[in-house]
C-alpha cells in the first residue's frame, strides 16, 4: 500500500471525464484501488476543483465533488506549519508557482510514496519527502 498524492489536475480529468487524460487517470485510479493505495490530496486542490464548477455555476457538480472528496476514497492532507515550513524552503530554492508549491508542501509534510503529476517541471524536481514523481504514463521518476 502506497499513499499517493494527486495534483488537482488529475481530479478535474477524472471528474470532468476528459476525453484525452480521463481514461488513463481512471485506470490509474482502479490500479490504486485494488493494490490499497491511499489517494491523498490537499485541501487546496478541493478549493482548486470547486473554483471551476462554482464559475459554470454547477450545483450538482459543486454536490458531487464533496461528496467524492469526504468519501473514503480521499484522504484530504492539511496545509499545517509543517507544510508551510516546507512550502517557504520549496518556493525559495525553486521557481514554481504558489499553487504548485502548496501542493508540494502538503505531499512532502505528509511524506507521500508517489506524487502524481501530468506537468513534467515538477517531475523534474527532488522533494524531500517525496519519495517519487509519476506521470500519466505510469513512468515514475
């Protein structure tokens, strides 16, 4: 079992049922499921998701991503001091974004296995406290 972090692209693919990225994501996702993976994401990606259906005005999908978010199925990871601490070392030695340097934080703080990402700048990176970086190929670095 793995604890594997998602970035808030991954969750609008899946959800958004994107013809391109949708499929594999959802295959990715079944993999995890029946190895016992912990899908792990932040509270921000939660905020990230619902910016989007809040502009389309989508009560229905705004319902339907936090029921998907409180489910089992994600443990939503906090932005702590922990994670704050570690978003100022990643933003000060890196020159990602802030959006990017939260989600690196929380997954570093929590100390996840693989962060999932379709960007392949911060595939480049080495995170302390995170073990690996994967793509939506499977390759994993």
């Amino acid at each position: 079992m793995s604890r594997v972090y998602w970035d808030t692209m991954l969750f609008i693919y899946l959800l958004e049922d994107n013809p391109i990225f949708g499929p594999r994501v959802k295959s990715i996702h079944e993999a995890m499921r029946r190895r016992g993976d912990v899908l792990c994401t932040s509270i921000f990606t939660v905020g990230e998701v619902l910016t989007g259906l809040r502009k389309q005005k989508d009560e229905a999908g705004i319902r339907g991503v936090k029921g998907f978010m409180l489910s089992d199925e994600v443990s939503i990871l906090p932005f702590d001091l922990e994670a704050a601490d570690r978003y100022s070392m990643i933003r000060s030695d890196t020159r990602v974004s802030q959006a990017d340097g939260i989600h690196l934080a929380t997954a570093a703080a929590a100390g996840v296995d693989i962060f999932f990402t379709n960007d392949e700048k911060l595939r480049s990176l080495a995170i302390p406290g995170i073990r690996f970086f994967a793509d939506l190929d499977g390759k994993v670095i």
